[in-house]
C-alpha cells in the first residue's frame, strides 16, 4: 500500500497561481483566501518559496491550507481520515504533474517515496 509523505524539495505545491484553482473561495475562509492571494508572486509561485534551496521559508509558521493533516483536510475538504492517504497521494501527483510534467523527476521521486 502506498503511503503519503512530503517529498523535500519538490515545491509542487507551493505553485500557488490562483488560475490554476478556480474553486479557492470554496474551501478557504474570506481571511485565508486573502491570506493566499497575498502569498502569490508575479511567477504564480509562493513569495516564501525559496527557488534555490527549494524549501518554504516559512514551514514552521505557513497557514493552514499548507498543511496535509487530518482535521485540516476534513474541515476544508470534507476528507474523512481514512481517505486522507489516498486523497494527499492523488492531489501531490495531479499538481506535480501539472507543475513538473508526468515524467518529471519530482514524479518519479514522489512516487518512489510513497511506494508506487
């Protein structure tokens, strides 16, 4: 069975364009959808995302909707925790795909480290 994990220095997530998630104002409260506008760069790439080291410069304080936990994903998303593995594995490959490609090898990194 495959297991989510974070795989360090991808930074697929932390392409924030807001063209690319129309549905934002869905799972977000006014405040943090304010809060996620703010963090986007003229890139479309997070302000606290840090290119060359590829690590967030915030990770110890970053909000809430950068956070892959079981109470956050059941309150924005509605995932109960025993999807949340599978939820986190097809969400981490559907926006590394769109960032880096099919064959990247953040792919290929993301799904050695989760066992696919």
């Amino acid at each position: 069975m495959a297991n989510w994990q974070c795989v360090k220095q991808c930074g697929a997530c932390c392409h924030l364009d807001p063209t690319d998630r129309p549905e934002l104002a869905d799972y977000l409260t006014p405040e943090e959808l304010e809060m996620y506008l703010s963090m986007v760069g003229e890139d479309g790439w997070c302000i606290n995302f840090d290119h060359i080291t590829r690590e967030c410069r915030i990770y110890a304080q970053r909000p809430r909707f950068c956070r892959v936990e079981t109470e956050t994903f059941q309150d924005m998303y509605g995932i109960e925790p025993e999807e949340l593995n599978d939820f986190a594995i097809d969400c981490c490959r559907q926006q590394i795909e769109a960032v880096y490609g099919d064959r990247s090898l953040e792919m290929l990194r993301f799904d050695k480290a989760v066992g696919i």
